[in-house]
C-alpha cells in the first residue's frame, strides 16, 4: 500500500493508534457489486427518533396522503432533527412499533401504506453555496434533517454552525470504514466521489476552516482513486486525502484524529474544544443532497452482507424500509444465516426480528452464520494477562473498569475515565477469557446515566419540595399577619369607640334607675305599696325577713372585704 | 524561667482566642450529617418511612432515632449508601414494612375527576394543576410517585401507574454471570 501513500505530494505524518486490532476485513463480499437502488416496500416504518437528542414531532395523522420528501415530523429543541416522507402514499397509524435499537423496545413510528407512484413534493430550489449566506445553508441542512450518518447521528446542522470562540481551523472527513464488512462509505466515495466533494466544499465553506483532510483505509484502493480523481477534477487542490493503514478502530472520531494530525481531545470533550470538526462522508453526501438538490434525507446507503446472504451488496435504501424487504433484495436468506446484527460485527447488536425498519444511522445489515459471530463460549475468570489493556484503542485500564463495573462500583469505574470508553469491543475481542468486557462498560455507562438523572429528578423533587415548604410557611405567616391586624384593628376601634360607648350605656342606666326610683317614691306619696308586698301570709312574710337578714349580713361581709382588699386591686369599677 | 511562662501564657491566651472566635465565627447551625443523608434519598417526599417527609427521615436518621432501611423507593442502593455516611452496618430492608415496588406515577381519571383540589394539598411537590371545580392533571415529569394524592381523593379516581420503560430510558442489562462455566462469586470463595 506504500505507492498509494507516496502518490500524495503532501505526505502527511501517519501517528499509529495506540492498541486497536487488526480483524479480517471481510469487505470484499459486499464490496464487488455496485450499488443498487432498493425496490420501493410496501410499508415505511419511520421512527420519530432517529437521531441523537430529542425525538421529533408528528405533523401528520392517520390517513394524511403524503408526498414524497413531504416534512412529516418536525425537530424539538435545537439537538433534534425533522424527518421526511420517503416515498408518497397515505399514513396509516402513528404507532409504537419495534425500533431499530439495542434494547428492542418499541418506539412511536410513523408508518405510510405507500402507492408506488412516487410523487414528489415540492422542493425548495437549489442553491449557490458559494453566494448564499451561511445562516441560509445551514437552515437549509436542518429542515433537511441531515444527520451524522456515520452511526451517533447527531443533527448535522448543530456541527455545521461554529460558536465563536472555538477558533475551527481543521475538518476532517471520515472514510475510514474501519469496522469489518460494512463497505456503504467505500461504495459511496467509489461512485458519488464528486458529490461527497461538492458536500465537503459546502461544510468547509460553512466552517471556514483552513484545512481540510480525508482519511481513507488503504484497504479501499478504488475509493482513494476515485476521490482523488473527482478532486483533481473539481480543483479542490485544498483538500487532503490521506491514505491511513488498516486497523479497527481507526474509523473512530477521536482516533482519526489522532492519526491525522497526533492531536488528542480532551477527556470527555468534543473535537471543537481543539479546533477541528470531524464529518463523515455519507453526511457530506447528505449535505450535498440537501443544498444543491434540495433534497431532504430519505435514504441512505446500506451494506447487507454476511453469509447469511445469498448476495451481499449496498443497497440505495429509504428510511424506515423494514430489513427483511433489503434482506430479500440481496438475494434473501441462505441457510448459513444465524444472526441478524444491525451493523458491524464489533459494534452492531443483536436484532430480534426483521420487521424492524432501518433508521438515519443503520448503515449494514449482517446476516452472519455462526462461524462468522459464534458463540463466545462461557466466561471464565479474568486472569490479569493485559491484553485488553494492550489493545484499547484510548489506552484505558479494562481489566480494572472491569472489577468496579462488575462490582457495581460506577463512581470507581468512573475515576478511570469509564466513559472515555468508546464501546469499540476491541478488549472483549482479545480477552482470552471470553469476558464480555464492553457489556459490563455499556451496562456501566448506561447506570450511572440513570443513576445521574435519578439524582437530579431527586433534586427537583427536593427543589420544587421546599418550595412548596416555604409557600406554606409564607402563606400561614401572611395569614397570621393578617388575623393580627385585623384583631388589632377591631381592639383600636373598640377603644376609640369604646370609652364613649361605655360612658353613654353607664349614663342610659343611671337614668333607669333614677326613673324607677321617681316613679317608686311618687307611687309611695300616693299611699301605694309594691303590689308584690300586699297580703302576704305569716310564713311568707317571715321568709322575706329571713332573706333581707341574710342579704344584710351578706353585705356587711362584702363591705369588710373591700376594705381589706390592697389599693392596687380596686382598680376595677367599685361595686354598690 | 519567666519569659518561658510568659511565652507559653501569650501562646496559650492566643490560641484560645482564635479557638473562641472560630467557634462563633464557623458555628455548624445544623448537623451536617443531615444534610448528607437527606442528599441521599430521592425526594419522593412519600412519608412511606412514618415520617412526614425525606428531610425529616434524615434527621431522625442522623439522630440514631431511625433505622436506615425505611426508605422503599431508595430501595437497597440508598439504604447501603446512608450505611456508608453513618458508618453502620448495612441491613436489609424490611420486607413487610417496606418493598421494592417498580417505579410508578400518578394518574388522573379527569373523566371522573370533580376538582376539589384535595390532592393539590396533598401533593408534597406541586406537581398537580388544576383549580376549583376544574379537572385536574399530573404534571408527569414533576410526579415523584409518593401516592400522597390516592387516599384523600373523595371520588377514587386516581390511580398509579407503572411508568412505562422507553428507549430513552433504557440501560443496558448487566451481563449474565450465571453462564456455564462461568466461576461464580461463592464457587470461588468455597473453594
């Protein structure tokens, strides 16, 4: 592979990766055959997430007719991307369907019924990148729900707009395609090398970077001709492609940037934070489509390869085709097949049915046999060889993350940089112990995330806790506050009312009485008795007098105490 | 001889001023291991414990006047993270008192629903909206599942839910241990 190097005037310095492997690449097979523009399906499954951050959002419903390339579901939030109708015909549900995801669980799909006629919406017209304002393009890449199709698939328009102050001076184009068996990128550059340039002259011009390097895998000799063929062609002199040597994992963002310019990204930080953004080409191609055609991302190159196939090719398919429609246009299943696996065969997982639709990021299909993903056999005790130490491609220690992982011990996994842990199986890969090291990191990883968003609905709850703690407190404060104004209010008119009050009720009875007591000594000038007090019997008279001897006798006790009550205590109004 | 007393005194006078003026000026209002307990436990504000909420629980905790394994929707994980804080020995939780029960939250029957605001004065969290004789709703991202709201509500009409595992929220499964082969934990230590 030396004279393709040297056939590059601007030989650039190679940094070999630390660790990583070399795997048969097991490319050929899928490889030999051009690419095929896969049969319409009958269904479209789309799930509404497809890419990284939040799902989108339906505009369409149950029995709405769409057009091809139609937006039926808008992007929520800035990390979030809308999708597109691949294909015309009617929406028949909006559903939880099984996804095309790990776990197998299922996801809100919108599935369209289609009509084979293919009829395309309306398109937003072609654009001059070259003239049109950045903001323009970059709104352009979005509402085309461009994401990274080199399998995070983040929203590309998100890397596409630089924040000041990163200070982007280098752009680095993924084709390294280092994982065994998928060839979609290498057919892609084979034969879409003039667009794949035409989208990375629109990222480079939207980033203004001053660099630009492609790194390809000298394993894809067709693909390296064919780009710097069309990059001869279209005069992007600038761009530098750089043949890189074959190893897993070389395809991985940090590690080609590493190889390329021996720069590393800081722990847990993005390529932004050293100048450089790092795209894939079938996103450059996606780029391309969505500015110079006005098309938005509706299918995608796959590769379906493995033995479990009778021609393993790439396949030109929309998004949400159900893989058994792509299974069956390669040729269909051959008795060989065992294992349905949703990418590679290091990275990929397990699929439990092949109902499930493909998304923006699913870039093979491999249908292996056993012989070529077989049953690791059981797992025996770690034995401290290194060997996984050796291979890890970002120098970690998997042996230890290992024991805290097994363990359950997410903070000490944590403190050796668990989650710099690219999930590449490099070091289950070499483990002689068959110890399925990258599960127990995914199974780390994915924990202490739950763990971390448990603690911080724990502290909403805490949050929005003591403040409905402080509210009632405010409010019984606020209450009292007022009941003691108010008492206080109703005392002050009382006393300002009251002296008057009482002085008018004490004068009204003072006058009773004096009334009583002239209409009592008028009546006895006239010679009249109490009418109570005439012809009394003998035992009733005698009754009287023993109550007036005892009122008397009552009254001369109250009068001796009065005297021998203290001075301060006669305050109260005198009785009699 | 003097100077040797007078230094020492001088050294002794300063010392007990600074010690005198930190303890006024650094005064721990509160017992910090309160504040650390209450940190761990996940704010469900659910009384499930016999305390009125989590903070409490974590003061009686703190105070010795509570075991530590009270806490149903902590679940194990809190209960051996307060062992830890508090330096004691990890116990089981209590089967009977409290079990671990999959995560749920509250819904409302708005059909049913009255609008009598009794569960708004439940709610430990606020996370029910609705006024006088207006349905009301859960708000279900702020719902902590404490099921404070179920018992007052006079016409029964909400219900926990068992909270739906999505993709979003789904972890990968611990690897299987128990495969043949496989040298399990006791194995090894019996042998």
């Amino acid at each position: 592979m030396l004279n393709i190097a040297a056939t590059d005037a601007s030989a650039r310095k190679i940094h070999p990766l630390p660790g990583g492997l070399h795997l048969p690449d097991n490319k050929h097979q899928s490889s030999v055959r051009p690419i095929m523009q896969a049969a319409l399906p009958k269904r479209l499954i789309i799930p509404l997430r497809q890419h990284a951050g939040n799902p989108a959002e339906p505009l369409v419903k149950a029995g709405d007719p769409v057009l091809k390339g139609q937006k039926i579901a808008q992007g929520e939030g800035l990390i979030s991307a809308p999708l597109h109708a691949p294909s015309s015909g009617v929406v028949s549900a909006i559903q939880s369907l099984p996804a095309p995801h790990p776990s197998g669980l299922s996801e809100p799909c919108v599935v369209i019924e289609t009509d084979g006629e293919e009829r395309w919406a309306e398109l937003p017209a072609p654009m001059d990148y070259r003239q049109a304002n950045p903001a323009a393009i970059l709104e352009r890449v979005r509402a085309a729900g461009v994401v990274g199709l080199g399998g995070a698939a983040f929203p590309a328009s998100v890397k596409l707009s630089p924040r000041p102050g990163d200070g982007l001076h280098t752009l680095i184009i993924n084709g390294a395609e280092c994982e065994p068996y998928i060839t979609c990128d290498d057919l892609l550059m084979r034969e879409r090398a003039a667009k794949v340039l035409a989208g990375i002259d629109i990222i480079r011009t939207l980033l203004q970077v001053e660099k630009t390097i492609i790194g390809i895998e000298d394993n894809k000799i067709e693909a390296i001709a064919a780009m710097r063929t069309a990059r001869d062609l279209a005069g992007y002199e600038a761009m530098e492609i750089v043949v890189i040597p074959t190893r897993y994992p070389s395809g991985g963002e940090k590690q080609l940037i590493y190889i390329l310019t021996g720069e590393e990204i800081p722990s847990g930080g993005i390529p932004a934070q050293i100048g450089m953004v790092c795209h894939n080409v079938g996103t450059a191609a996606a780029v391309a489509d969505a500015v110079l055609e006005g098309k938005p991302l509706i299918s995608r190159l796959i590769t379906i390869t493995g033995e479990g196939v009778a021609e393993p090719r790439n396949l030109e398919a929309l998004m949400g085709s159900p893989v058994a429609d792509l299974i069956a246009q390669a040729g269909g299943y051959t008795p060989k097949a065992n294992k349905l696996i949703l990418g590679g065969p290091m990275m990929g997982y397990t699929l439990f049915s092949d109902e499930i639709p493909i998304a923006k990021a699913t870039n093979c299909i491999l249908a292996a046999s056993t012989a070529e993903a077989p049953d690791p056999g059981p797992a025996l005790a770690c034995i401290r060889c290194g060997r996984c130490a050796e291979a890890c491609p970002m120098s970690l220690l998997p042996q230890q993350l290992y024991w805290h992982s097994r363990a359950k011990a997410l903070g000490k996994a944590c403190d050796y940089n668990l989650f710099d842990c690219i999930e590449c199986g490099c070091c289950s890969h070499v483990c002689p112990s068959h110890i399925p090291l990258v599960q127990y990191f995914r199974f780390a990883k994915s924990e202490h995330r739950r763990e971390e968003a448990e603690k911080r609905k724990a502290e909403l709850a805490k949050r929005r806790h003591d403040a409905r703690q402080e509210r009632l407190e405010r409010l019984e404060r606020e209450k009292k506050e007022a009941m003691r104004k108010k008492q206080e209010a109703m005392k002050a008119k009382k006393t300002a009312a009251g002296g008057d009050a009482g002085d008018a009720k004490q004068a009204a009875i003072a006058a009773a009485a004096k009334r009583a007591a002239a209409k009592k000594a008028e009546r006895a000038t006239q010679g009249e008795a109490p009418k109570n007090t005439q012809g009394l019997s003998a035992a009733q008279q005698r009754q009287i007098d023993e109550a007036e001897a005892r009122r008397a006798q009552a009254r001369k006790t109250a009068h001796s105490e009065d005297r021998a009550r203290p001075a301060a205590a006669t305050e109260s109004p005198p009785q009699d | 001889m003097i100077e040797a007393i007078a230094a020492i005194s001088l050294l002794a006078l300063i010392f007990g001023l600074l010690l005198g003026y930190s303890s006024i000026r650094f005064k721990v209002e509160e017992n910090p291991v309160v504040e650390q307990v209450n940190e761990l436990l996940p704010q469900t504000q659910c009384g499930q414990c016999g305390y009125p909420g989590c903070k409490p629980y974590a003061e009686a905790v703190a105070a010795g006047e509570a075991p530590i394994n009270l806490c149903p929707p902590g679940g194990t994980v809190t209960m051996e993270s307060i062992a830890t804080v508090l330096g004691v020995e990890p116990i089981p939780l209590d089967v009977e008192v409290v079990e671990e029960r999959p995560k749920t939250r509250a819904w409302i029957d708005e059909d049913v629903c009255i609008g009598c605001t009794v569960c708004i004065k439940a709610c430990p969290v606020d996370a029910i909206l609705g006024t006088t004789k207006q349905m009301h709703t859960v708000i279900a991202s702020e719902c902590t599942g404490c099921e404070k709201c179920v018992e007052p509500c006079p016409v029964d009409c909400i219900y926990m839910v068992p909270i739906q595992a999505g993709v979003a929220d789904w972890t990968w499964p611990f690897p299987e241990r128990g495969r043949p082969g496989e040298i399990a934990e006791p194995a090894r230590k019996a042998a």
